[in-house]
C-alpha cells in the first residue's frame, strides 16, 4: 500500500515526458515546414526574375527591330517621294519669307518670308516660305534637363526667302550676318507727241521717242540680332551701282540719226533699320503673325543733289538733254514702314503673305542743280505712299532644300509738288512674279536665290537676288 504513491509519480513523469517529445517533435515538423516553404518561394522567386530578364531582352530586340523598321520606312517613303517630284516630309518648307519674307529684309518687296522676310514675304523669306519645317538656322538641339519639361517650339517655320522681310525671327542672343547681292535690269519706251493732226494718223508738231535701259547692282549686308525667342532687330547698309542708257534723237534740230546718253553713279545708299515681333505662338495648321516697322534714312545720293543736263528742256535753247549727268544711290527723302507678315504651314507646304504701308516724309525748298551752276527752284515734294502686299507658298524638296514662289505687288500714289499733284504723275502699279530657292550649306549657313520677272510695263524686267545668312 505504501508503494501506490510512487507509481503515481511515476506515471505523471512518464505523460510529461511524453508530453514534450511531441511538443518538440510537433515543433521540428513546423520548422522543416517553414524552411521548405521559404525554399520553395525563393526558388519561385527566382524563376520569376529570370522571366523578366527574359522579357526586358525580348522588348529591346522589339524595339531595336522597330527602329530599324522605322528608318528603312522612313527613306522608302524619301525615295518614293522624290521620284514623284513631291517635297519630302520632315525637311523645312522656309520662308524665308520668307529667311524667309521678302528677300533681304525690306518690306517693300514681301516678307524675307518674311523671307517672308525679306520675310523674308519672308520670309522669308518668307515668303515663301519659305518656311522650313525646319526651324531656326541653328541646326543644334538644347540639351533638356532631365525631369523639366521640354520648352514648346513656338518659332515660324523657315522658307526659301523671295521677299524683303524674313519669315523666321532670330533666337535669342543669336546674331545673324547676311551678305547679299541684287541686280535689277529695266527697260522703257517713251513717245511724246506734241502738236496737231489734220487728218488721223498724220500729226504735225513733235515727237520725241527715247528707249531707256537701267542697270542697278546692289551689294549689301544685313546684321540681324535676337532680343528675345520672338523679337528682333535688323539694320541694313547697301552699296549701290547703277548705270542709265538713254537713246534718242534731239528734238528741234532735225536729226536723222539717234544718238546715246549715258550716265552711272555709285555710292552708299539708304540705311534701313526694322524691328519685328511675333505676335502669336501659332503650330501646325495654324497661323503666325510677324508685326515689323521699319524706318528708312536718306544716306544715299537724292536725285536732287546731282548735277542735271537741263539746259534744253529748263532754259530754252537746243543742246541739252534734260537727264541727270550722275545716277542716284538714294530716294533723298526719309520714311517709315508698318507691316504685318504673316504663315500659315500646311504639311507638307507652307502659305504666307505680307501687308504694307510706306510713306515718305516731304522735304521743303528743294532744287534741282543744273549744268553750268544754275538752279532750278522746285519747292516742296512729297513723294506718293506705297501700299503693298505679296502672297506665296512654300515646298520642301528635302531635308536641305526648298522651293518659292509668290507674287508681290506694289501700288504707288502720285507725287505732289507745292500742294498739287505733279503734271504727269499717276497711280502706278508694280507687280512682280517671284521663284525662290533655298539650300543650307551647313547648320548654321543657307544660300538663298531668287528670279523676280516684271508683270506690269512700270516694274523692273527682271530682278535677280542672292543671299547668305550665316548665324553666329
């Protein structure tokens, strides 16, 4: 009975010794567990890291084949394109104005663009545009920072300029130096008949017949510089040379046979200095508009500061030929010109057009100097405004050329003299047909040449013009 107590004990000991065996068992299987279970993660982790390399390799074989792709499409589309005689896509329309607006940077012509231009119509131009879809003559890209946001491209796009004012504006802080050179050949016939007719056809009285033939070369140079991404100043210094052949008979003395005045003159001409702002950041299939004034001096040689051969036609006697013994290199009068050039780039061409405005200030107490020291007293002049406007279009031939063309047309008013209108002074028309052509050397330099062909009998028969800007 003594011995019960113990086997009691002893049973106790046996269950809890039992107890933790299969606790720590229950225990060994949980960690073997979670250690195949982690195993087992980590090796489906792997697997799917080896699945994304697999597939980032696979995406950039894709892309590199894409680009690939892209390329051989993009020259199979070039030579296609070119086979058709169509501009290419991706190369610049100019404008040069329109640089295209009028060719070389006056308004009178059209914008180099613009020129225009210029404008320069450009264009630059223009006109015509002359507009290339490429842009400013730079040719270097702006390094983006990485995470800003990339500056919107707000510029006019460039032309093949065939008018006076560009059609693309200088960047910022950049300077352009265009040198040019421009000759113009013109020729006019004169008959003045004064007297009576008895019957038609049979007059008695005089006639005086003259065929008259000018040559006008130019050279000159234009320094452009960028104020900000959408304004800039221009000036302008030309240097001029001109000849005058006059063949004709003299009245009042019966001669049989005709003879020839000639006459020539060189010199600086008229400085002109322009200012020109865009007004509106315009895009594709939308308009831009270029607002410019320009301010013309009187530097050169005025018609009134020449020594005329006025002996027959101002005093009276038979010797003289009335015609100017040297030719002007200036108007001899100032004057200011507002103007608004305007593009309108349609892939793959490029419209543009300029509107303007001349007027010339009067001068008071002006004489003509005749031959031998004598004087002929004119008085005040002032000279007829000038409306003008031009319209062109623009093609990209390719990635370095393009094409112009436009049609630009001036509209003189008479001339006054002491308050009334001059004898024999009309309106004038002037309207010229112009073919531009444009091809950039390098990034930064662009040989620009335009053909102008008179259309009406007061317009210069043919006007040749060629342009270098280079950037800097």
């Amino acid at each position: 009975m003594k011995r019960e107590p113990f086997r009691h004990v002893r049973t106790i000991s046996y269950a809890t010794m039992l107890l933790f065996y299969v606790e720590a068992h229950a225990q060994s299987l949980q960690d073997q567990t979670a250690q195949e279970n982690i195993a087992t993660l980590r090796q489906e982790l792997n697997n799917r890291i080896k699945e994304l390399d697999a597939l980032k390799r696979k995406i950039a074989e894709e892309e590199a084949q894409f680009q690939q792709l892209s390329k051989a499409l993009d020259s199979r589309m070039l030579e296609v394109t070119r086979g058709t005689g169509q501009p290419g896509s991706g190369a610049a329309p100019a404008t040069g104005i329109a640089q295209s607006t009028p060719a070389g940077g006056n308004a009178e012509a059209a914008p180099n663009a613009a020129d225009a231009s210029t404008a320069g119509a450009a264009a630059g131009a223009a006109p015509a545009p002359v507009i290339n879809m490429a842009q400013n003559a730079g040719g270097e890209q702006p390094v983006q920072p990485v995470g800003q946001a990339p500056i919107p491209d707000t510029a006019p796009p460039a032309v093949a300029p065939i008018f006076d004012q560009p059609g693309v504006l200088t960047p910022k802080n950049k300077f352009v130096l265009e040198p040019s050179f421009q000759f113009g050949y013109s020729s006019s016939d004169r008959v003045a008949l004064v007297g009576y007719t008895i019957i038609p056809a049979l007059l008695i009285g005089l006639i005086d017949v003259r065929e008259i033939k000018s040559n006008v070369l130019t050279a000159g140079v234009a320094a452009r510089y960028g104020i900000t991404n959408r304004m800039e100043v221009e000036v302008r210094v030309p240097y001029v040379y001109s000849t005058n052949d006059t063949v004709s008979r003299e009245i009042f003395t019966g001669s049989a046979q005709d003879n020839v005045f000639n006459s020539s003159g060189h010199g600086i001409g008229d400085v002109e200095m322009t200012l020109r702002y865009q007004l509106n950041e315009g895009g594709p299939d939308k308009f831009y508009y270029i607002g410019w004034l320009r301010f013309k001096t009187a530097t050169g040689k005025s018609p009134f500061d020449v020594v005329t051969d006025c002996v027959t036609r101002c005093i009276g006697n038979t010797t003289g030929t009335g015609l100017p013994l040297e030719q002007p290199t200036g108007t001899g009068f100032y004057a200011i010109q507002p103007g608004l050039t305007w593009l309108f780039p349609s892939d793959p061409v490029v419209f543009f057009g300029n509107f303007s405005y001349l007027h010339s200030f009067a001068r008071s107490d002006l004489s003509l100097h005749i031959l031998n020291g004598e004087t002929d007293f004119v008085g005040k002049i002032q000279p007829g405004d000038i409306y003008g406007f031009n319209v062109g279009m623009g093609l990209a031939l390719n990635e370095k050329a393009s094409f112009s063309i436009g049609y630009d047309q001036s509209i003189v008013l008479p001339t006054k003299q002491n308050g009334s209108t001059v004898p024999g002074s009309v309106r004038v028309i002037l309207g010229t047909l112009l073919v531009g052509y444009s091809y950039r050397l390098t990034p930064k330099t662009t040989l620009n040449f335009s053909l102008g062909a008179g259309l009406t009998r007061d317009t210069p028969d043919l006007t040749l013009t060629f342009r270098m800007p280079i950037q800097f």
